[in-house]
C-alpha cells in the first residue's frame, strides 16, 4: 500500500497530516513513559499519515487502525516491514456498504476492548451516518487533555470532484439535496462536539477541526 503513496492517482492522500505530527509531539512530550501514548487513526488511505506517526513513535505506544480491514491488513503488514511492530490490526470493518469503523469501534467500546486514546484523527467517510456515531463512542475513549481531529470540516458532496452529482449520478439516490449541500464534518461538529462541555474547541486550522478533551 505504502507504495502508492506520491502516485499521480494518490496525490490527495499522500502527505501525511502535520496537525496530527504536531498534537503528537506535544502529547508526547508531557508523557513519562511513552510507551503509554495510543493513537487511533479512523480512515488510513494508503497510509501516508500512520508512516509518518508510526516514524515519529518509534515503537513507543500503540497505533490502533480503524478503515476497510483489506486496508488495515495491508498498511499493517506494510508497516511490519518497516520495522513499525507497534500496530493494532483487529478492528477493520468488512465491505458492506453500511459496515464501517463507526461499528467497529461501538463493538470495541461495549466490549470494553478499546483502551482510552492520546489522539484520534477522524479522516474516514466524511459522511454524518458514519461519524456521528463515531464522534459519540470515540468522545467516551478520549483521555482527559487528549485530542480529537476532524480532518475536512467544510467538505461537502456538491463541492466534491468525485461526489458529486454532475459526475457521480448515484449520489441523487443516496443522499437528499441538503445532505448533498452540507458539510457532513461541520455537522458532526456542531452537533456532538460543540455542546459537549468536557470539550473544548480550539478552532480550524487547515481545514481541520481541533478538540481537546479538558484535563
Ligand atoms: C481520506 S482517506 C484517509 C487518509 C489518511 N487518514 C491519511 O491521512 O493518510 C479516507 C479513508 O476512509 C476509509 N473509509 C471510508 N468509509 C469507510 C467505512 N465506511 N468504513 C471504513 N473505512 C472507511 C476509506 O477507505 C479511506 O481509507
């Protein structure tokens, strides 16, 4: 997978994102042992993210990949050959249409499976059906003074290259004219974070929506 990343069809999923990098790095900093720090990532693409997390870790603390289980099998093995040993593979999601990460992690959560996280980067569907309820599952994870991301808060399926309906005729059967117009993320946002008073919103930066979860 790792070797997709720079490929003229993967130019949008190719940098690793510097917002995550920096919210690490400054958790980490805080920690004793930083064998402690857990990240979750929901949404891998080909990984170019979790390398770079998985580099600045060095084996310190534990990676939990949340995306198609097809994806978080491959950037795992892939990761392994790195020498980045530090991966949690059991929770991808099956290829349904409506399976996804937001189950997987409701199953981890009831299970009590899911150890508490540092930092999750939401950079999944995009679509409030699945992060909504990830959102709400993902905010009880969180430890107090951790982070939560929400990687393009002002996407929207009209503004999409790819979504939207003058190239993509299926999303008028999918979605309703005001899903297609409204910024999912943002959404999700205003309506599970933003009122959330353990929370607290520390603005946009790049497009990305920053949380942190009061100590
Ligand atoms: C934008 S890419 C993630 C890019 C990556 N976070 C990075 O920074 O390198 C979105 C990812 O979300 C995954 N995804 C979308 N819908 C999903 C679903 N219902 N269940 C699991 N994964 C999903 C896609 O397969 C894709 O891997």
């Amino acid at each position: 997978m790792l070797e997709k990343i720079g490929l003229p069809n993967y130019q949008t999923i190719s940098k690793a994102d510097p917002i995550v990098l920096r919210c690490i790095a400054e958790l980490r900093d805080r920690l004793a042992d930083k064998n402690e720090f857990v990240f979750y990532e929901i949404g891998v693409g080909i990984g170019a993210t979790t390398q770079a997390v998985a580099k600045l870790m060095d084996n310190l603390g534990q990676i939990y990949l949340f995306s198609r289980d097809k994806d978080v099998q491959e950037l795992t093995r892939d990761l392994a050959g790195l020498g980045y040993t530090n991966v949690n593979s059991d929770w991808g999601s099956p290829p349904g249409v409506f399976a996804g990460y937001h189950f997987q992690l409701a199953m981890g959560f009831v299970e009590k499976k899911l150890p508490m996280f540092d930092l999750v980067y939401v950079d999944g569907g995009h679509i409030f059906h699945l992060d909504a309820p990830a959102a709400c599952i993902l905010k009880e994870l969180c430890k107090p003074g951790g982070y939560m991301l929400f990687d393009d808060w002002g996407w929207s399926m009209a503004k999409s290259p790819s979504r939207n309906p003058d190239v993509r005729p299926q999303t008028l059967k999918e979605y309703d004219p005001q899903q297609i117009k409204v910024a999912h993320v943002k959404l999700v946002c205003n309506a599970i974070m933003d009122p959330d008073t353990r929370f607290q919103f520390h603005g946009l930066e790049s497009g990305t929506a920053i949380y942190q979860r009061k100590a």
